[in-house]
C-alpha cells in the first residue's frame, strides 16, 4: 500500500486508499485459524476477530452515522460491544472482557465489515463534492486508525502464540540472522531554539502538534540501536538483580514479576531462545534487543553510563531523514541487524524495526487542541503516566509514520516492540 496517493483527486483517493487499506487488514489475518482469531492472552491484547470489528465500527459509527445518506447498520448490537473507549458512544464492552465473546463468530465480523465496506465505497463514490469534503478528514483519521491496529494485531497474535506451549508460527518465511555489528559511533548535534511536531499539509494526529519552539541543548545520540549482545551483557553482569540501577517502580516490578530477561525470552541449556513470529529461535547477539518495558530501557542506559534520548532530541535527530528501515510492508515482522550497512557515520534505523523509548512523559504540546467533536477523545484523555516513543517498528506500516510521529505506552508494557536508543 502506498498511501497517501496524493496526486490522484480527493475522491479516487480515498476509495483507493480505503480499498487498499482494508484489504492489507484482512491478508494479514491468512496465515490464522479462526481459532487463532477469538483468544485474549492478557487485558492488554485483544482478539484478532475483534480488532477486525472495531476498526469497522469506527467507519459505520463516525462516517455512514453521520453521512446524512440512509445506512442501516449490520447490527444495532456492535455499537456497544466493539466501541473501544469513546464514552461519548455510550459504554463500551470491557476491554479486559473482550476475549469471552465467542459471538459474533469470525465469519460474521467478516460478513459486517463487507456491509461496511460496500457503503463506504458507496459513500464515497456516489457522494457530492460537498459531502465528500465533510467526510474525508474523518475518513483519512480512520485510515490511519486502522494502519495502528494493523499493528496492533500482529503484537497481539506474536502473544497469543506466545503463550501456546506448542509455540506456533504465524509464518513459515525464516528470520534473517546477521550476527554483524558496526561499532557504536555518536552522532553530534550542536543543539539550538527548534521547531518541534507538525505543521505541514499532510495528515498528522491531534499530538502531534501544534508546531513550537523547543530548547534543544547540545547532544549525542548513539548510531545504531542497542544489541542483543550489548543487552545480554547487561544481563550477564547482574542487570536485574541490581537495584541501584532501576527507577522504584521498575525495580518492585522486576521483584515482583521476577523478570530476568525481555519478554518472549527462554533460557535453555543451549541458551537464550526468543520466540517470533516465525517460531522459537536462538537470540541473535547482532538484531536489536526488543520487547523491553521503559524501566528496562532505563536500567540498561543506566548501566552503560548513558541515559535515553529525549522526545525532542529524537525528532531534531531525525529532520529530513528519509523513512528507510523494517516495516510491515517487508512481511519480517522482526527487527533486523543493521550489519550490511556498514559502520554508520549517522543515526541508522532511526525509523523501523523497533520504536525507541525516549525520557520524554507523554503530555499535550503547548496550546493542543484535540480533534473536533466525538474524534476529541482519540489521544487527549491518555495524556497522563505514559512515556513517549519514536520511529515505528517491524510492524508499523511505513505509510503511517512520520519523524513528528509520537507513539506511547505505560512504562511497565513490553508485548509492543519496542527497544532502546542511547544518547549523551
């Protein structure tokens, strides 16, 4: 998918975009069993059946309700049961609940997102110029919307699998193993008064700005991202078993969950094993090290000496890059070493692979505004206790990200994929 298009018209655009969109949602779901589809590991992880149904309702809910065309919903029953967290649309099924429903079956959240998709294409098709203009920002938020849910679904399949003692794969196709490293260089920046979130024409979410200036102090950011190898050292020398290396929350945290390595991690007499989406393999000491919680990413900075990057130094870093890394679109699904590039005179795979946690509180810029009407709750009510992330990841459609893109999750999370960049 290559979205947006942006020199077709408005019209054939959107239909483009929505087609290809939706189709890319339902072939990620071919290598899966129905029975794979239903099963919720954790309140965090929702059923493949059921991201497929609320990416849908947020068409039927925010576009075909309000489109002042005639639209008769597949059934009045889904407003509630696939309505995420928007209280404005009454009271959503529980989150942590989402795994008990065992109706609508999977062949019936098919049959109500081709209902949806035909009206959509209708809608867009059909409609008058004046409808269209009203529609398409709304259409163009659920796009993106579902590009974070295509996300989404892989993280929360990867779990599911996970957590079978068979350990299956979600694919056949065999991981890449590149055991070369370059070394760690420091990239410089002088630091200077910058602008910093979104201001162009193109689609951007409510976060993401408005555009201000921003105090950037000089600083280095590391080169490439931290190892496998780099991280097993950490664990080599006590990492989780060292207090004085860890913010309180994170240490209770370890103590509590008795975490000795990242998530998806096994030890065995052979090893370190990590499962992906491809099945249960050994580590690769030259990939990036993935799956590590905030409190992990800190400990380990910590430890080497050094200390995460800012969300502002992060994006000054990345002005003017191109997006060039591991995404969705190059069906790995894992994060791949950056041997064959050589050593790096800049910041490699600053987008892709892995998001990279940064210092930086998820909190509103100055003078943040939400999305207008129902769309207000979409990011602004979560601005609180979670810490910012950067630059996409193995999963994240390459479409979706820009370097203003501002990405977050609780501190304790590991399931999304996430690893750590250093700087000084």
């Amino acid at each position: 998918m290559t979205m947006p298009k942006t020199s077709m018209p408005r019209r054939e655009r959107l239909m483009s975009d929505y087609s290809d969109l939706r189709a890319t949602t339902m072939a990620l779901c071919d290598p899966l069993e129905p029975e794979d589809m239903v099963v919720q590991t954790m309140p965090d992880v929702s059923p493949t059946k059921w991201h497929l149904a609320h990416v849908t309702w947020f068409f039927e809910t925010f576009v075909l309700d309000r489109s002042g065309r005639p639209y008769a919903p597949f059934n009045p029953g889904y407003h509630q049961l696939f309505n995420s967290y928007y209280q404005s649309q009454g009271k959503p099924f529980p989150r942590a609940e989402r795994g008990f429903l065992s109706r609508p079956t999977v062949d019936d959240v098919r049959a109500y997102r081709e209902h949806v998709d035909s009206a959509m294409l209708e809608l867009i098709s059909d409609s008058s110029d004046a409808v269209i203009e009203r529609v398409a920002s709304v259409v163009e938020v659920g796009l993106h919307h579902e590009q974070q849910h295509q996300e989404l679904m892989l993280m929360d399949v990867k779990h599911v699998l996970a957590k079978n003692p068979l350990r299956p794969a979600y694919q056949s196709k065999p991981s890449l193993v590149n055991t070369s490293v370059p070394s760690m260089q420091w990239c410089s920046s002088t630091g200077d008064a910058v602008r910093i979130g979104n201001k162009t024409a193109e689609f951007s979410f409510d976060n993401e700005g408005p555009e201000h200036e921003v105090l950037v102090h000089p600083f280095e950011l590391a080169s490439r991202l931290v190892t496998v190898g780099e991280y097993l050292s950490f664990m080599a020398e006590g990492g989780y078993e060292r207090p004085e290396l860890w913010l309180a929350d994170g240490w209770e945290l370890v103590q509590r969950e008795n975490w000795r390595s990242p998530l998806y991690w096994e030890e065995s007499e052979d090893g370190w094993r990590v499962m992906t989406l491809t099945g249960l393999r050994p580590v690769d000491p030259g990939e990036p090290v993935c799956h590590v919680s905030y409190y992990e990413a800190d400990a380990f900075a910590t430890w080497a000496g050094l200390r995460l990057p800012t969300e502002f130094e992060w994006e000054y870093a990345a002005k003017g890059r191109s997006i060039a890394g591991t995404f969705l679109e190059s069906e790995t699904f894992h994060p791949q070493s950056i041997g064959h590039l050589g050593e790096a005179a800049e910041p490699a795979q600053l987008f892709g692979d892995v998001w990279e946690w940064t210092s930086s509180a998820y909190a509103p810029y100055p003078g943040y505004r939400p999305f207008a009407g129902n769309l207000g709750e979409y990011n602004g009510k979560f601005m609180a206790n979670q810490m910012v992330l950067r630059g996409g990841s193995c999963v994240s459609p390459k479409s979706h990200l820009r370097e203003t893109y501002r990405n977050f999750y609780y501190p304790q999370q590991r399931w999304m994929f996430a690893g750590i960049r250093l700087a000084r």
